[in-house]
C-alpha cells in the first residue's frame, strides 16, 4: 500500500474529512487532494506532523509497520525535549537503583489514587 493510500486510510478510520485534516497539520487542501488525484506522497517534512495528527508512527506510515508477517513493532516513545516529561526521564536515569525502586513506589501509589 503506498504511502498516501495509509494515509486516507487512516483519516476514513477516525472519521476525520480532509479539511480536518488540512487545518490540523497545516497543509494545504489543494496538496493533500493532489496526494490522491495525482498519485503523490506527502513531503517528508511533513510526516512527522502526519504521524502526530493520524496517531501513528513513522515505521507503520512509512514501511506498514504489522503488515508483515513476524515483524515485531518496537515499543517507542516520542516526547518534547521542553516539556516535563523529559525531565522526569533525565531525572530517573541519573538516580541510583534504590531511588528508581522509591520512586517507582510513589508513582503506583498514586495510580491506586483514581
């Protein structure tokens, strides 16, 4: 399947409609109509924001990631370098093996909160 047929694929899927689509990433209706109409991928400075807005990741946009038999999608996490979550990340791998446990503990206790 190529690249733009995931890509309707996947806006039919959530029930999204090209100008949906168009206004949340940014690219023109006229671009994304010729995607379809003259058989043409998107630029790859534009997968990412794809990806993001289709809640998928670049593997299974790019190379049908779980279309293939025994292939294996890897378990990957994209996050902002400005946002608190990488900070929390920085944080936990400078802390020792003890203060990971503690800290481990902290976060389950919560989740048992809601």
């Amino acid at each position: 399947m190529k690249i733009h047929d995931k890509i309707f694929k996947r806006i039919k899927e959530l029930g999204m409609t090209q100008k949906e689509f168009s206004e949340k990433t940014g690219i023109p209706q006229s671009t994304i109509s010729d995607w379809k109409g003259k058989n043409l991928n998107p630029a790859v400075d534009k997968i990412m924001i794809i990806c993001n807005v289709l809640g998928m990741t670049p593997n299974e946009l790019l190379a049908g990631a779980g279309e293939k038999k025994g292939y294996k999608q890897p378990d990957t996490l994209i996050i902002d370098k400005n946002g608190m979550e990488y900070e929390i990340i920085r944080e936990f791998r400078s802390m020792n093996d003890t203060q990971k446990q503690r800290l481990m503990g902290y976060v389950n206790a919560l989740k048992e909160l809601n």
